[in-house]
C-alpha cells in the first residue's frame, strides 16, 4: 500500500465525519431560520488586519494545546480498550492541586515550573489509578468508576478551593489560590512572529506548546514503537490471548490508567501556566469531555489529534464572532455535537471497509513459487486445495 494510500485510507473516516457534521448543521440551522452561509462566512472571517489574523491564529492555537492534551489522555487509554471518561475530574484536581504547590514554593525558573508539572503529573496519575485498581480488584467498570469519581474530584476541588488552597481576600467575586510566582510562569513564544515577519499580536501563544508537541511525540513513539505499546493494544484485544502469551494484562490496566491520568493532569498546565497563573472558580472546564472528541475524530493517533483539536480550537475560537454578528452560539455546540455522532458512524464505515479490503486482497492472493522442480504453482492451501503437502506445517503453525 502506498503512502498516499495509507493516509487517504487514515483521513477517510475523519474527513467524512466532518462534512457530514457539516451538512447536518447547516440543516438544523435552516430549520432554525439561520442563513448557514453567513454563519461559516463569520466562523472563517480571521479580521481585516495581520495583527487581527495572527491573534486569531493564536487564540486558536492556544485552545487546541489543552484540547490535544486531552485527546492524548483518552486515546491511551481506548488503545486498551478502557474508556477514561474521568479526565475531567483528574486535570481539575491536577491542576488545582499543582497551582496551591506552585505558589507555595520559590525556585529557581526551571525547577520552579518542573515542580509544578511534576506534581500535576503524579496527582492525575494516583486519581486515575483508583480506577485501574477498581477494575482489576472488584471488576468495576472503569466508566462508572470514572464518572463517579468525576464528581468527587470536582467537589474536591471546590473545597480546597474555598477552604485550604483559598488565596483571594473574603468577598471577592472571583475566588482564586494565589497566584503562582513569576520563576514559575512559564513565558510566551510571540518572539516567532517577529522572526518570521508577521505581526506581533497582543496575545501570547502560549509557552507550554514546545512541551506537548514532545509529550504527544512521547506517546506516539511508546505506543508504536515499543513492547509497552504492543503488550498494550494485545491486551486490549484480548486479555485471555494476551495473558497466555505471557503478559499480565491486569498490570497493564493499571500501567495504561496510570499513564493516561499522568497525561490528563497536564491538560490544565497551559492555561495556568501561560495566563491565568492561579487556578480559579471560572477555570477552563469540559476540556475533559472534549477530549473524547478530539480523540474519536483523531482515530487515537498523535498527528490525528493535533488536527482534531485545532478542529475543536477553530470552532471554540468562533463562539465570540457569532455572538458578535447576532448568531446563536448554539451553532458551535451542535456542530461539536454532530461530529461526535458522525465521526462513530464514519469509523465504522472505515472500519468494514477496511476488513473488506483486506478479505477481498486475501481471496485474491496470488501463487507463490514452487520447490523448483516441476514448476508447481503453490496455493496458500497447498498444491491441490486444503489437502495440499503443507497441511502439516500450517497445523504446526496455529500450534
């Protein structure tokens, strides 16, 4: 297979998914008295000005980071085929967690903003884990536990909040921890613009983008390119198989969650620590859920959720434009809604389209050489059909 092949048959489903969220909308948006047309005409009007184009750029890629982040977590753990929907419960703890630390403490730059990452990492891991240990413990169903432990995490949260981790003054409308040092916030990268000659916007991309390009680089190499990854996706498929070929897939159900947890405490990082430097009551939520998303229509790859989260990154970047311009916002969560329904039907398209293509590829295989001695033509079933002289060594094979 070709490459072009390869990543026409990997955009496929993807791609699909897209344009049918796209004319659903567009449908349910007639339906609602709203010109479609003018509705994409604002979603895609960037501004007038390059600072205007550039900030939307930003503004853009800004959210995609937190968003990739996310969909990293998920697809971990469904390469396993465990559904973490608790990620929004762990980032949140993670990150609250990591910003009462953060202003607690004064280090030097490096180990400052190391420690804060550190301690997101390992909160987000040890609150999934309760999960993985459920699971193989009792047999609970890590998409019960997760849910459950969502809210725990969530109320958690809003009591360290209020009470231990609380650094903003009594009566305050917005109640906040305090606010991170400057040696651990972590600095724009808005000096790119410059050395490549476009405008300097007045927002700044954010600094933690260099991190998550080499966490999902990380990710992309231990799922593809190690043992780990391969002990991970056999266990998934079939823990029986997988168990009797020597790996214990009980211990890679809490290898996986725990990875996957470790990964969901970054997701609030970016925000944190590029611009809001203390973890507040109106503190981004629901990256968590989006992730889902980001992970479907990116089918768990790396590269296809970097797409998909500047995706979900574009259509978040537009919720201000429409209410500009008079639109429902709505219009943004019901494309958000359709692409999640789309993208599983899509997959599943793909997914029998695939396997057809392979039946039809494996019915159709042609000869092998023969022993050189009559010129036979040797079938993958042996000389003459299922009784052919290599009935032996097949046996032997599935043995």
């Amino acid at each position: 297979m070709t490459v072009l092949r390869r990543i026409g048959t990997a955009a496929f489903a993807p791609v699909l998914a897209v344009v049918v969220a796209l004319v659903i909308s567009s449908l349910v948006m007639a339906a609602l008295q709203v010109n479609p047309l003018q509705v994409f005409e604002v979603m895609l009007d960037f501004g007038d000005s390059p600072a205007q184009q550039v900030t939307a750029l930003v503004v853009i890629v800004n959210r995609a980071i937190p968003l990739f982040l996310a969909g990293l977590a998920v697809a971990v753990a469904f390469r396993m085929g465990l559904f973490n929907i608790g990620v929004e419960g762990q980032y949140r703890l993670a990150t609250i967690v990591a910003a009462a630390v953060g202003a607690a403490v004064a280090l030097p730059g490096p180990l400052h903003i190391l420690l804060i990452v550190a301690v997101a990492v390992v909160v987000g891991a040890l609150w999934a884990a309760i999960v993985a240990v459920l699971k193989v413990t009792r047999g609970v169903s890590e998409v019960i536990s997760s849910i459950m432990l969502n809210f725990i995490a969530l109320g958690l949260a809003s009591y360290l909040l209020t009470g231990p981790f609380r650094g903003s003054e009594e009566g305050a409308s917005i109640i906040s921890t305090a606010e991170i040092p400057e040696s651990g916030q972590l600095g724009g990268l808005n000096a790119i613009f410059g050395a490549i000659g476009l405008a300097n916007p007045p927002r700044q991309l954010y600094g933690f983008l260099p991190i998550a390009i080499v966490v999902g680089v990380l990710i992309a190499v231990l799922l593809n390119r190690t043992r780990f990854g391969y002990d991970l996706k056999v266990s998934g498929l079939s823990p029986s198989a997988a168990s009797a070929s020597g790996v214990d897939a009980r211990g890679m159900v809490i290898k996986t969650m725990l990875l996957s947890g470790a990964v969901a405490g970054l997701i609030g990082l970016p925000d944190l620590l590029g611009s809001t430097h203390s973890y507040t009551t109106d503190f981004t939520a629901g990256l968590g859920f989006l992730g889902i998303a980001v992970a479907l229509l990116g089918r768990n790859r790396p590269l296809g959720i970097a797409f998909a989260a500047l995706l979900f990154g574009f259509l978040d970047r537009s919720l201000v434009p429409l209410q500009i311009a008079d639109f429902p916002a709505s219009v943004v969560t019901i494309i958000q809604g359709t692409i999640v329904l789309a993208v599983v039907v899509a997959n599943e398209i793909a997914r029998r389209i695939a396997r057809r293509s392979a039946e039809r590829g494996t019915a159709q295989a042609a000869p092998v050489a023969g022993d050189g001695g009559t010129g036979e033509a040797r079938t993958a079933t042996g000389p003459a059909g299922p009784a052919g002289g290599d009935t032996d060594e097949r046996q032997g094979a599935r043995a």
